[in-house]
C-alpha cells in the first residue's frame, strides 16, 4: 500500500517562509521531499500522537520543523512551522491549540 500525502503550510509557516534566504529555503524543501516520501521516517513530538519534527540548524540556531500527519484528514500532513528549541516549543503550543 503506497500512501500518497499532499501538503498543506499554516499562515505561521508561509510567513516564515517568506523571511528566510535560499540557502534556508533549499534546507526546508529537502526535509519537506523526505517528510512527503515517509512522513514517519522523524522522530514523534512529546506527547502528540502524529506530530513530528525534524532537527535543523537556521541561521546558527537549533529548530525543529514540525508537522501534523492525517491533519486534517488522512490525505494531508500539515506543516505547522520552524519552531526554536531552547523556547520549548511555546509558539508551536499557540498555533496547535488554535488549530485544534
């Protein structure tokens, strides 16, 4: 069985996006064509069923990209965002809570 998944961005995403160089921008589109290949492939986030995010290095600060799987249905995973580490992760609380 070979799962097909579509991408869906968050406004909160797509602003970042907009700020970031190309170089920054080549990093996320290649974690992007892994997450779409095996969106499981990354490790799961605390206590959250099927979210997950990917380890990167942004402009010398660790992050984490992080995405929904079947949000909102079982054809989409949902990018949610670049998400710095050492501020636990508040923002991404903010924007799951709002999405829910």
């Amino acid at each position: 069985m070979d799962l097909k998944f579509n991408l869906l961005f968050t406004k909160y995403f797509q602003e970042q996006w907009d700020k970031y160089d190309e170089k920054t921008k080549n990093l996320i589109q290649d974690k992007l064509k892994l997450i779409k290949e095996n969106p499981f492939r990354f490790p799961k986030h605390t206590n959250y069923r099927f979210i997950f995010k990917v380890k990167l290095s942004i402009q010398g600060k660790y992050s984490r990209l992080m995405y929904a799987v079947f949000m909102p249905d079982s054809e989409h995973i949902t990018i949610l965002g670049i998400f710095e580490r050492k501020a636990n992760y508040k923002d991404f609380e903010n924007i799951f809570r709002e999405m829910k």
